[in-house]
C-alpha cells in the first residue's frame, strides 16, 4: 500500500467525504423514489466528522433529522480512472458512519431542485468509528450494518445487497472526481431510516466487529 501517513485518524486529514445514495433497492423504495441505474453522488464537507464521546448536533433548521448507518471506504492510494480490476488496492480499510440527513430539508430541496447541501453536509452530519484495518474484513460485500436507537433496532441490512459493488463505485467516482488518500466513500444506506430527537443514543455496529454510541443534542448558537 503506498500509504505513507497513519490513516488511523482519517478524519483529522479534512479530506473529502463522497456519499452514495440510494445503494441498496429497499432504501428507495420506503422513500417512494426509483431505485437507481447509476449511482447516485453528493458530498459532505469535512466538519461534517464527529467522534464518539462529542455530540451529534441537530441542526436548527429541521424538524426531522433522520439517522443512516451505512459502512465507508477508506482510501489508501489515490488515483484518477481507476479500473474496477484493481480497485481494491486503493481501499486502506473501512469505518462505521452515520449519514445524518435534514430529512424535511432535502425534501424542500428535491421538490425545488436544489441541491441537498443543508440536509446532508452540515456540521457533525458524519460520525464515525475508529478505522478499521482492511484486513478485518475480509469481504466488505459480507456484513451486517445495524442501528439502534434508545435501545431499539432501527436498522440492520446485509451489504450483499448494495446495488453498486465498493469496486465498481471506486471506479465510477475516480472518473469523476480524483480520489486522495484519506478520503471516505459512504456506500449507502439499508431500510429503516427514521427520525431522531433531542438526547437519543444511537449505538451502531458492522456485526460484532465495531460499535460506536452518539447522543443527539440541540445546537446552541
Ligand atoms: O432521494 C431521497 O429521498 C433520499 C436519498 C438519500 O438520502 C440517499 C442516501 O443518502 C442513501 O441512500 O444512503
Ligand atoms: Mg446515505
């Protein structure tokens, strides 16, 4: 791996954050959209990043900021017009995520056709777990991504059911976009996103691999 810098702060890199929306058919079809033929692309901003221990932050511009558990990519070596075929040897290891979403928001933006900027890319709109050596898992395309909130499960969802492979996406996106070292590529989210209140506890996990826990607070201004 050409990899010189330790990728295990990743989120302190302030690299780019390349969403996947709309990855698993289940999703779509409980928000009534179609399910997509392409993949669907948007980015976050890195403030978007948390750690546990510091509070998710809902934003005061929403009434229905939903959770999305989804697994990301982290990237080792960089690259432009990556072939599917060894698109792999770009992937440095993984993390747990959260694609907090304004859910109220992005449906203004859908209906006016603006972007979804302020319903995906706002402060602390990304937590993350600890970085998760390649190695551990061993087939990312093999694994259970759940959520729970206040104790009940929300969201479980096997990623042998995204629509896009992690190789075709790397490959899709570097044509795109050039991928660096340090950047997050977010796969998509399974069903059961719902909304979350002030002082809820989120605990996710990837099977019995990683969990991560998150309190929701107001912002104060
Ligand atoms: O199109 C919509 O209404 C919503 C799409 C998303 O929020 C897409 C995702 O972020 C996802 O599928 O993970
Ligand atoms: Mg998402």
């Amino acid at each position: 791996m050409a990899s010189s810098r330790n990728l295990s702060r990743f989120w302190e890199w302030g690299r780019k954050i390349i969403c996947v929306g709309r990855n698993y058919a289940e999703h779509p079809k409980e928000l009534k959209n179609e399910v997509p033929t392409e993949p669907v692309l948007f980015l976050k901003s890195p403030s978007a990043y948390v750690r546990e221990g510091a509070p998710i932050l809902l934003p005061y511009y929403t009434n229905n900021l939903h959770h999305e558990v989804e697994l990301g990519v982290v990237i080792g070596k960089g690259g432009t017009n990556i072939p599917q075929s060894n698109a792999m040897d770009h992937v440095e290891g993984y993390a747990l995520c959260l694609d907090m979403t304004a859910r109220d928001i992005q449906d203004q933006c859908k209906k006016k056709g603006l972007p979804w900027t302020l319903a995906k890319a706002f402060n602390t709109s990304c937590p993350v777990s600890d970085f998760i050596p390649k190695e551990t898992i061993q087939d990312p395309h093999n694994v259970k991504i759940w959520l729970k909130v206040n104790d009940n499960l929300r969201q479980e969802g096997h990623t042998s059911s995204m629509i896009f492979s992690i190789p075709f996406l790397i490959s899709y996106i570097s044509r795109i976009i050039t991928l660096e070292e340090g950047d997050l590529i977010l796969t998509g989210t399974p069903k059961g996103v719902a909304a979350v209140q002030e002082n809820d506890e989120m605990v996710a996990g990837i099977d019995d691999i990683i969990s991560m826990k998150f309190q929701v607070k107001k912002q104060t201004q």
